[in-house]
C-alpha cells in the first residue's frame, strides 16, 4: 500500500514530528510504501527515514507529476496550523483520508503579533479541511469535544488517539555529572520545564513561582529546556522571561538551555516538572517527565487533566500563588512525592509506543476500508460550496461558462517561495566549506525570519484567491437566479392573458 503522510515540517524534537517518525516505522515495518512530504527539509531526523521525506510546494503534488502522490492509497494530513500543503487534500481524485487534529493555539494566547494571522486562520479553517476526511484522528478528548462543539463534527467520524512515547529512552536514571556541571546545578533543587518558550506556556508565570519558592526552598532553580529561538515572538517570550527574573532578583537561577540532543539525560536532572501552560491539545513532555520518575505539577487547563489523570498536582490556571504552593509541598513532603511518583510511572504506561501502534493499526485498517466504496472526487464543504463553472445567460436562457482564466494564472503565481533553492558554490576543491558557511551566517535571518515571513506571504495569497473563488462563485449564483427570475417574470404577462381568456371563453 502506498501512503503518504504530510506536515509543514518534520523535526525530531518536535511532538508532531516524533509522532510522524512513529507513523513512518509502522508503515516501514508493515512493508508500506511511505512517504512524507514537507515544506521544509526535515530536522535531526535518522538517514533511514529522512530519505522517504520531500520538500515540495503544493503545485508539484497537485500537478500529478509526482507518481507515489497521485497514487497513494492512504494520505494523512496532520493538522498543527496552516500550512500550503493542505490545500492538496481538496485535489485528491483517489485514496482514503486521515485528518490528524493536533490543536492550533488560540491567538490570544500566543503573546505576540508575529503569525497572529497565521494562528486565526489555522483556528478558522479546521472544519473546512476535516470534512474531507474519511476519519478524523486526535489525541486528546479535550481535541474531540472541541472539534464537536467548535466545528460542528460528527463524533462517529473522529477518534481519540494519545500520542506515544518511546520509553526505552525516558526512565529513572542517575543524573549525569557532565551537565551537572555543564549547568552548575550540585547541591540544587531542580525544576524543570519542556517545550516551547511560546506565549501560551507562559514561561513567564514559572519565573515568578521561582521567585517565591526560593525563600522557603533556597537552592531551587528552573531549567528550561527547549526551543527559544525559532521565531520573533519566542525570542520576545525569552526577554521577557529573563527581564522579569532579572527584576525579581532570581536571574542565576534561570536557566534556558535551547534545544537539546539529550533530552531524557535533562529529564532526569530535575526533581519537579512544572508548566504554566494555558493550552495544550495534548501535552507530551507530560508523559516524558512521568516515564522519568519526576513528579508533575501542571495547570489544570485544557487537556492536562486528561494526560495525568491522577498522577499530578494542578491548580488554577494562571494562579502563580497555587502553583508555588505545590512545588513547595512537592520539595517538602516526601510521601506525596513518592505518592506521585509511582502513579506517575503506572500511567505512563498507557502511552507506550506499542499501544499507540495497536491503536493506530485499527484506525487505518478502518480508513481503508473506505477504498471499494467512495465516490471520487472527495466529498466535503468545496462539494457544496466550490463556486459553480457557469451561469444561465439571462437573454438566452442558455448556459454559459465562466471565465476563470485570470485565476487560475494567479493561482500558479501564489507560490513565491523558490523551494528548489539551495546554497552551493562553485569554487573548485573549497566550494563545500564555503556554502557551509554561507548556510551557517544566514541560518539565523533564514530560518526565524525570512522563511516564515515568505511563507506567510504565499498563504496570504492562497486566502485571497480563495476568497475570489468563492466571491466569483457567489455571483455566478446570484446571475442565474436573477435570470431565472428574470424569464419568470417575462413570461408571467402571457400566461396571464391566457388563462384570461379561457376564463371568457
């Protein structure tokens, strides 16, 4: 069977891209036919399985030049936001669909202008992309009762998937002496946070719970350990972080280390695992601190209860005074740590990459079996709404066609980001060694900056095209209903005259 899984990116540090990894194998070990298609090349990612992704615009795919695409079996589109790739799914002529619903966090929430507009769309346009799928997949029942209520999905069509973690990598363990020292850490309490320093975790609000915990705990510190750097509103989140740590005098005792390549080694430096987070759709490094023999505290907010059940403390989101309370009872009692602990390692079980292979193994053969049966092109809202080809002429009566020309031209331009593109040089013997430093003294305008800046661009002109699709499609309707009207009212004076007189007669 041939699949073919796509995704804006595909980073191995990343909840999505680890689950994209998991999927890859499955398929791999199945005899699968997999491929994944991305718009940016793939990150950290092992040879074995970075050798099944492609970089491509939606274009490439939809022009059916690519063979495995445009005879895939199953696609399965994951769902993090917008991304151009998503627009493929209202082409497909064949296959069966998964939708894979990972959340998109809410605006509000993200603490910063920068891809505001980006975030709204990908809130707006989740039911307009589910419909075409066959299932719907997601990892929380917090996911599901938002698809339900949010966007009008029918529960029968979705199905609750927890996210897996290896946990051969992340068990209890010693500490490790080089980061010991690496992060100057002997002798202290360790809380620990994992993730995005994006707005909606609101690392914030842990600067200020650490402000509060050192006077009853004097060694305690925060490591924060993950993405910092990435785009303008993470590095704004970071500043932020760090000025306040600064004015309340914690500043040494906060720690960000970046991304790093031994994540569970870091897990196992810590004593408590905190978040602040306002928004979760699910909540991995939940599980990754459990599997760990860390103990949890964490906002009682979205899907968090869902992923701990008992196995961790919460308190009110936003409520920095609760969750200082807990991180003090968790440094001070040690039955209610030892408690949490060992609840911790029990339900950490239940993510285990084999049960989320079992699962997931059901959820496709249930996709598939939509193959024999469905109609092509795929149903959907595009169905019922895509903007009609013709009009009635309102002299004739007769069918004419619209001209979309102009259009469709647009259409092929929206995409202004040169893909293909890659560093090289020409210079003989040294032309390597120098596109290797031409990559590295422009990955850091690249990457946080032009790239997304670009990428939002050619989303912006997809939206108006899409909007003139539909405007277009709008007034065809309105003509032919004016024209029908239109004959209608014509030929009203003669029928009239008729039954006029017949009456007489």
């Amino acid at each position: 069977m041939r699949i073919s899984i796509l995704n804006g990116n595909w980073v191995s540090q990343d909840a999505i891209g680890q689950c994209i990894s998991h999927q890859v194998r499955f398929f791999q070990r199945r005899g699968d036919d997999v491929r994944v298609y991305v718009t940016h090349s793939p990150e950290g990612i092992p040879a074995a399985q970075a050798r099944l992704a492609k970089t491509v615009s939606p274009d490439e795919l939809t022009s059916g030049k690519d063979t495995h695409f445009a005879t895939t079996d199953l696609y399965i589109y994951h769902y993090p936001g917008i991304y151009p790739l998503l627009d493929t799914l209202k082409t497909l002529e064949r296959g069966a669909v998964i939708f894979y619903y990972h959340n998109v966090t809410p605006p509000e929430l993200w603490g910063s202008q920068f891809a505001e507009i980006d975030l709204q769309l990908g809130v707006e346009r989740v039911g307009e992309f589910a419909a075409y799928a066959d299932l719907v997949v997601t990892p929380s029942d917090f996911n599901k009762q938002q698809l339900i209520s949010d966007y009008g999905l029918d529960s029968a069509t979705i199905r609750v998937l927890p996210l897996a973690v290896d946990l051969s990598h992340f068990s209890p363990g010693t500490k490790d002496a080089t980061l010991l020292r690496r992060y100057h850490l002997a002798g202290k309490r360790v809380l620990l946070y994992v993730g995005r320093m994006a707005g909606n975790k609101r690392v914030d609000l842990l600067v200020e719970a650490l402000a509060q915990v050192r006077p009853q705990v004097p060694n305690t510190v925060l490591l924060l350990v993950g993405d910092d750097r990435s785009n303008p509103a993470i590095v704004e989140q970071v500043a932020q972080a760090r000025e306040r740590a600064s004015t309340l005098g914690v500043a040494d005792a906060v720690i960000f280390t970046g991304r790093v390549d031994d994540l569970p080694a870091h897990y196992r430096l810590a004593d408590v695992y905190v978040t602040a987070s306002l928004h979760e759709g699910f909540g991995v490094p939940l599980i990754e601190a459990m599997a760990s023999g860390i103990p949890v505290i964490a906002s009682a907010a979205t899907a968090h209860p869902w992923v701990l059940g008992d196995a961790g403390l919460f308190y009110t989101p936003g409520d920095v005074e609760g969750l200082t309370a807990g991180i003090v009872r968790l440094l001070t009692d040690d039955e209610l740590y030892g408690s949490l602990v060992r609840k911790g390692l029990d339900r950490s079980q239940d993510f285990a990459l084999e049960t989320y292979e079992t699962g997931w193994s059901k959820i496709v053969q249930e996709a598939i079996a939509w193959l024999p049966q469905r109609p092509y092109p795929l149903p959907g809202p595009a169905a019922k709404t895509t903007p009609p080809r013709e009009t009635l002429d309102s002299t004739s009566g007769e069918i004419q066609a619209v001209d979309l020309l102009p259009l469709k031209t647009l259409a092929s331009l929206a995409d202004i980001m040169d893909r293909k593109y890659r560093v090289r040089s020409g210079v003989p013997i040294i032309g390597t060694f120098i596109a290797w430093i031409r990559r590295n003294l422009t990955s850091h305008l690249r990457e946080p900056y032009i790239d997304p800046t670009f990428e939002r661009q050619v989303l912006f002109n997809r939206t108006i095209i899409h909007t003139f699709e539909q405007l277009l499609g709008r007034i065809a309707v309105l003509e032919s209903q004016l024209a029908v009207l239109q004959r209608d009212l014509e030929t009203k004076p003669s029928q009239d005259s008729t039954e006029k007189r017949i009456g007489d007669e």
